[in-house]
C-alpha cells in the first residue's frame, strides 16, 4: 500500500449484517465477501462490527482486495472482545474497543461511516439501519439475502419518515457498492 497523507478522505463503508447467518440465503456469505471486495477495490475502506458471519466475510473480501478493514467492537479490550464476546481478531486492520455494548457500539459505528450496506440481518442489523436512517446516511440495501433485508423498504413505506434519506437497492454486490459510493460522492464536501 502506497503512502498517503489524505487517508481521511477515503471513503468509510460499512457493512451490516447478521453474526449469525443460519438464516440468509444460500449465497449471502459469497455475497458479503464480494461487497468487502468491491469496496477495498474503489478506495474505500470497509468499517464492520468486529463480529462473525455476514460482516466476517465482507472484511475476509476486503483484505483479499488488499483493502483496509476496521472493526468497531462492542468490548472495551482485546480479551474482553475474544473472551467475552467470542468476536474474531483476523481480516481487520484495526479494531477500536469501544466498551459500550452492542448498542453504544451500533451507534458508533454507522457513525464513523460515510454510508452504510445492509445485508442479511437480525435485530442488530435492523438497528443500525434505524441509526443510519435517522441520521440520514446513505444506505444500500442487498436484496435477496433473507433476514430483514426482504423488508427494509416496507418498513420505510410505512413508517412515514422517507425522502431525506438516500437508500439504493441491487442483488448485486458490484452494482450495490457502486450505486453506494454514487451516494457518498453527493455528500461529500472535498471530492476524491
């Protein structure tokens, strides 16, 4: 990797999704490794929860990108995030021991991104959408992935809050983190 003095304006990713997976489709697995491929593969830097399954893999595609993976985790250091969590140390370049939980990490976490990928999810999942749709992230959506992903846009429709938050959606990786850093680049200040 070259050196850089501008590393703060890469764009920030993040990549949500179930830890545990016994519930996505067939494929999702392939499809989040491909997501954290595409991602490492535009410049961008993939942010996750430091957690298993859907957002494991997506780090797991970016590091085979040769890209930057960072992982906020919900533990307040590296023994309580094994121990403790059970959460995994490889594929990430960096983790960040935030010590607040799940909730406080969720928080965090779509925070520190510039835009946000939905994928095959649970409550956690849900929640950090909510975040980043509240605060009016750029959002993707990976369709055909199962969990609450097959209903996000139902859940828009009726709760009545659309239109201020940009959310794209697309079964395919490649085209949904495209359509993803189309979003982020109508948000930024400084264009890369």
């Amino acid at each position: 990797m070259e050196p850089s003095s501008h590393y703060h304006l890469k764009y920030k990713i993040c990549v949500s999704g179930a830890a545990e997976t016994g519930h996505c489709s067939k494929d999702a697995l392939d499809k989040a490794k491909e997501i954290g491929f595409e991602i490492a593969k535009h410049g961008a830097i993939l942010v996750t929860g430091a957690t298993t399954g859907f957002p494991y893999w997506a780090a797991h595609g970016a590091k085979e990108a040769e890209g930057i993976s960072i992982g906020i985790s919900p533990a307040s250091t590296e023994k309580e995030h094994v121990e403790k969590f059970e959460l995994p140390l490889d594929y990430m370049d960096m983790i960040v021991y935030t010590g607040f939980g799940y909730p406080g990490r969720n928080l965090m976490l779509t925070r520190a991104s510039d835009a946000v990928i939905i994928g095959c999810g649970r409550m956690g999942t849900l929640n950090e959408f909510t975040i980043a749709f509240e605060d009016r992230k750029p959002i993707g959506v990976l369709l055909d992935a199962g969990g609450t992903t097959e209903w996000i846009d139902e859940l828009i429709r009726d709760s009545h809050r659309g239109g201020d938050t940009p959310v794209v959606y697309d079964a395919d990786p490649k085209a949904l983190v495209e359509k993803v850093i189309d979003l982020i680049k109508k948000e930024k200040v400084v264009k890369v």
